[in-house]
C-alpha cells in the first residue's frame, strides 16, 4: 500500500463515520443513498456517499435538522448533493465536551443558512452554513484515457459492467469528453458490414 496518503492507518475502527476522523480536517461528501431506520430509531436516518466504503454518515437529531432547513424534507431529493463535515471539539453530551460532526457548508442552498439550535438545555447556538461552490472536475487527458481505455472495454465485453456504468465511474475523477463517452458507448457495437450485390433488386 502507498505511503503518500496514511490517513487510513488513524481511522476509527467503527462501522460509520465518526468525529475522531475529522479532527484537525474536513470531509465534503456526495450522497448516494438516505436509509430511514426500523422500528425503535424509526426517527433517524443515515446517509451512504462516495467513496464511504460502508461507513455512512449518521447524522444526530441538530444535523438532521440543519440538513433539513437547507434541503428540504424529501430525503429522496438529497441524492447527488454535497456537504462538507467537520469535527467540533465544543460539542456536549451528557454534560461533558465530546465533540460531534457538524455542517459547514452545503450545495443546492440559495444562500448562506442562520439558523439557532439547542446547545444545551434552555441554551441555544447560532450556527452558519455556507454555499458550497461546485467544484470544477478536469477533464480525462487523451493519453490517460487511452491508458485507461484498455481496461474499460475489457470490463464492458465480459459484462461486467455496462456502458453507462463505466462512463460513471471515470467521471467520478474528471469529465470525460463527448468524444470519449462516444468511444465507450460504442464499445461491442460495432456496425455489421454488409454487401450490397446480396440484396440486388429481382426486377
């Protein structure tokens, strides 16, 4: 495994996103999927996004109500937006600073929310939350596609994936141009050559 990232070797060993792994860092995530909970937690929620390696983000009863205010309550809208996480040493529990994941700046919000929470009983906290801005993907160079190509149409033959499934996961690191989905889609379709003397008129 590579040495220019060590991020992993601090994770916390648990099977969501925790503050721990936030401290001293943010996180900007795009959600792919809003689970409702069964049953007793029937009133909680927890959001998958990429890249989570099935540790989603369980937001508590303040985020949910700050995601809300900026997203509405149709948690089926949410897909595809991003939000930036960070760790906040002065959150309480049980009468005790623990710290918690909070939001600092959303997507699709027309502008930068205010809104008051409770921080802790008969006090309440303004917290901010920022635009946040779209982030520019490159595009694929012709070389690395080239390089990448290879691969692609391999995993496409044997039906591994299919065509829009593998021109979706390229774009998650850069943006393929219409030229290169084209190269894709047209992987396996190729057009039959026919001869025309076989189809000559009988009159």
């Amino acid at each position: 495994m590579s040495i220019n990232d060590l991020s992993d070797t601090i994770e916390a060993k648990s099977d969501q996103l925790n503050a721990d792994d936030l401290a001293g860092s943010t996180k900007t995530i795009k959600v792919t999927g809003v689970v409702r909970y069964a049953g007793k937690e029937a009133q909680c929620f927890y959001l998958d996004y990429e890249g989570g390696a099935g540790r989603p983000f369980k937001p508590c009863k303040s985020v949910r109500r700050v995601i809300m205010c900026g997203w509405g309550k149709d948690g089926s809208q949410w897909i595809g937006r991003s939000m930036t996480l960070y760790c906040d040493a002065s959150v309480i529990y049980a009468g005790k600073e623990v710290g918690g994941i909070r939001v600092s700046h959303m997507s699709d919000i027309p502008k930068r929310i205010t809104i008051k929470l409770t921080e802790k009983r008969g006090s309440k906290k303004e917290v901010f939350v920022e635009i946040l801005e779209p982030k520019q993907k490159p595009t694929w160079p012709d070389d690395a596609f080239k390089a990448k190509f290879e691969s692609v149409s391999g995993a496409i033959l044997a039906n591994k994936v299919t065509h829009e499934q593998a021109i979706t996961k390229l774009e998650q690191n850069a943006t393929l141009t219409d030229a290169q989905k084209e190269t894709i889609r047209a992987v396996g379709n190729d057009e039959l050559t026919i001869n025309e003397d076989e189809f000559e008129s009988d009159d």
